[in-house]
C-alpha cells in the first residue's frame, strides 16, 4: 500500500475530518429539508433547477471529505480529481436556482447556460489531468465567479435584500477562506479553509431558499 503522507500533524487531520464530516452531514441534511419544503412550501416549477444545486452540494462536499480523508496515495490522486471537478458542479448548481428562479426569463438562461459551459469545460479538464490544465482551470474557475459580476445588475433588480446579501455574504467568507487554502504556515490551515466552505455554502443555501419561495 502506497501512503499519503500528511503535510501537518494527526490533530490538524483530525479537526479537519470532524469539518468535512460535518460538511457531508449538512449537505445530506440540507438537501433533504431543501426538497421537502420546495415540494411543501416552493413556488411552482421551483423543484427542478434545485436539482442541479443538490448534487453539486452533495458532490462537492462529498468528495472534498474523501479525497481529503483518504490516505491512499493512488486513490487520492484519483479522488482529487473529482474533488475539484466538484466545484464546478457546486458552482453552476448554485448559479441555476438563483438564475432561474431569481432573474428568469432571457438573462436568467443566459446565465445559466454560460455557467453550465465553463463547468462543462472545467471538469473536463479536471478530470482529464489535474496538472497540465491548471492554469486554464484556475482561469475557469474565476470566470465562474465574474459571471455573478456581470449579472449583478439583474440580480440587484430581481432578488430580495436579504438574498443578496446572503449571497455577497457566501462569496466574501469563500474568497476570505482562500487565505487558508493558500497557507502552509497558519496551523489549522485546512480545517479554517473548510470551514469558511461550509459557512459559505450554508450562506449561499439561505439565500436559495429566499429565491425559491
């Protein structure tokens, strides 16, 4: 057996296991309660675009806990591909609801198709080779992210207040997370970074509830 060796110490592994245990925990949760209360409670024709967002929260969550927790080297070379193919799922999900439901009509699909395109691309890329792409695959994921600039004027007009701002709110815990991403030198790195996805993400999950009333 060919083993990953861990770049921190045990308790570093173990605070950020007990974060991507709970990040799998409150995607299964939140998906779960999401779809009951949209077939209970959601606008009509509000249940399909939230589909898209539900495997990609479950998919990235879930497969940033294996990949991380998984310390067979082979596998988690294989792993870390889906991992980061993940997030462009977890991206273009979130994007649909609050395109779909919020904007709507022509610039709603605009947005959407355009997001789904660059994820179409990036996992490709992904799961093709992790290395040799790399820059292009960052290139894409901040193409992902500038969408939501370009659309701001649409969504400024079509969401609620306090959608928007659970969702600038998402977005600047994220970009804040990405300092701990990047460290090797802050202890805990991994698990802050982890943690900040998971605030984010449930930031994000408010503010599709909001748009999917």
């Amino acid at each position: 057996m060919t083993r990953y060796t861990l770049p921190h110490t045990l308790a570093e592994q173990i605070a950020d296991g007990v974060v991507l245990v709970l990040g799998v925990c409150f995607a299964v949760a939140a998906v779960s309660a999401l779809f009951v209360w949209a077939t209970l409670e959601g606008a009509p024709g509000a249940m399909w675009p939230l589909v898209p967002y539900a495997l990609g929260l479950i998919g990235s969550f879930g497969f940033s806990a294996a990949y991380n927790l998984t310390l067979h080297a082979p596998t988690r070379a294989v792993l870390r591909r889906f991992d980061h193919a993940a997030i462009y799922l977890l991206i273009s999900g979130t994007y649909t609801p609050m395109a779909l439901l919020g904007i709507g009509g022509t610039e709603g699909l605009a947005l959407t198709a355009a997001s789904w395109t660059i994820s179409a691309v990036g996992i490709t890329l992904k799961l093709r080779s992790i290395h040799r792409w790399a820059r292009l695959g960052f290139a894409l994921y901040l193409a992902q992210g500038w969408l939501g600039g370009i659309a701001a004027w649409p969504f400024l007009k079509a969401l609620s207040p306090e959608a928007l701002i659970l969702l600038v709110a998402g977005g600047l815990v994220y970009t804040v997370g990405t300092i701990f991403h990047h460290s090797n030198r802050i202890p805990y790195a991994r698990a802050i970074w982890h943690g900040h996805v998971l605030a984010a993400a449930a930031s994000h999950y408010a503010a599709i509830i909001l748009v999917a009333r």
